[in-house]
C-alpha cells in the first residue's frame, strides 16, 4: 500500500478512479447484491453435489461437517490473504501500484460502497484455484472425493458471511452484541491498528497469530 494512502483517508463521495479505461474501471465497482446473485446458486449447486457424491453407507452427517470445516479453512484464508496479500508492503512504485488496486484504495476510501465486496473479476478466479486445491488435496491425495463438494461449498459460504459482514461493518448499524463488536473491531484495523485486527468475520486468527492488540 502506498505510503500516501496509509497517511491520509478520502472521505469524498466521488470514487477514486483506478483506471483511465471505462471499460476497466467498471470491473472495479460492484453491489453485494451481485455477489450474493453470483454465489449463493454456487453454494446451493455445491450442497446438492456434495449429496450426490456422498458414498452408499456414508452417513449424512458428512455434509454438515464438510460444510462447517469448509467455513473454519475460509476464516485462515481470509486472515493470510487479508494479512499477507493485501496488506503487503511492496517495494517498487509498480508494485505499489497493483497493491493498492488490491485493497489500498479500501483504506484510502473506507466508505466507498462500490468498493466494499470483492469483484467477480478477482473471486472467480480464486474460487477456481482453491476449488483446485480442495480436489488435488483432499479429492487425490487423501482420496476423498465425496468430501470435495461439501468442503467447497463451506468455504464460498465463509467467503459470502466475510463479504457481507466487512459491506455491514461499514454501511449498517448492528444489532446483535457480536456484529456490533465486530464492527467495532474492523474500523479500529482501519483508523487505529491498519497492521492488526486482520479478521473481518472473526477475531479468532488475531488471537492465534499474536495481531490482536491487548
């Protein structure tokens, strides 16, 4: 993240923009009703998998078990990708460049409702690669595929709790003690702590990893 963008905040309701393009610069803006329209169907699509491919004999109770393990990896993948990747400190003014695309204009514009969910044009690909991973991982190497479905539809449903919850923290008053602590939490990474507080959906990899302040 550029020096410039951790030092000061836009609170203008003008978007910054990112690319001269109109065509680019329109991939950069989306509503959380998109995301939920995009992956909610996946998730469904995915439990309904996970039914079909559950072995003759295997209890059901597999389904709900992948579908929550599949929650809990999304919430270490949310903190390493949040702690490790977008805020990552590049040392080149190209690479600062494409880091604050990622997620420094967030910082630099925290109330910037276009920019507040991931874009299809980044979850796609990655929901692409980790579903590889699950498949190579527990579908070859443990040599269980029935376990796949499940496990995968866990971790996009992680991720569409993550999205909506980070849009709320910033845009919603909270009701239940939790989302008000949670929201609380966020903006303290924002305007406090920005190298700390790094879980959105849950504090719990803070804890584990020592960036949660005392």
């Amino acid at each position: 993240m550029p020096e410039s963008a951790r030092m000061k905040i836009d609170h203008s309701d003008e978007p910054v923009r990112l690319f001269r393009s109109n065509f680019l610069e329109f991939f950069t803006h989306i509503s959380p009703v998109v995301v939920l329209i995009i992956w909610v169907p996946v998730v469904a699509f995915f439990v309904w998998r996970a039914v079909l491919a559950l072995p003759v004999g295997a209890s059901w109770l597999q389904i709900p078990v992948g579908v929550l393990l599949g929650v809990f990896i999304w919430t270490l993948t949310e903190y390493v990708v949040h702690r490790f990747v977008f805020h990552y400190h590049a040392g080149t003014p190209g690479l600062q460049k494409i880091f604050f695309m990622f997620h420094g204009v967030h910082h630099y514009q925290p109330q910037c409702k276009t920019r507040l969910v991931m874009p299809p044009a980044v979850s796609i690909p990655m929901a692409v690669l980790f579903y590889g991973i699950f498949y190579l991982i527990v579908g070859q190497f443990f040599g269980a595929p029935s376990w796949v479905p499940a496990l995968f539809a866990g971790f996009i449903l992680g991720y569409l709790v993550y999205d909506m919850i980070h849009y709320a923290t910033h845009h919603f008053p909270m009701r239940s003690r939790y989302l008000r602590f949670l929201k609380r939490y966020h903006m303290q990474h924002h305007f406090k702590t920005p190298e700390k507080r790094f879980g959105v959906s849950s504090p719990l990899w803070d804890k584990v990893f020592g960036t949660m302040p005392a």
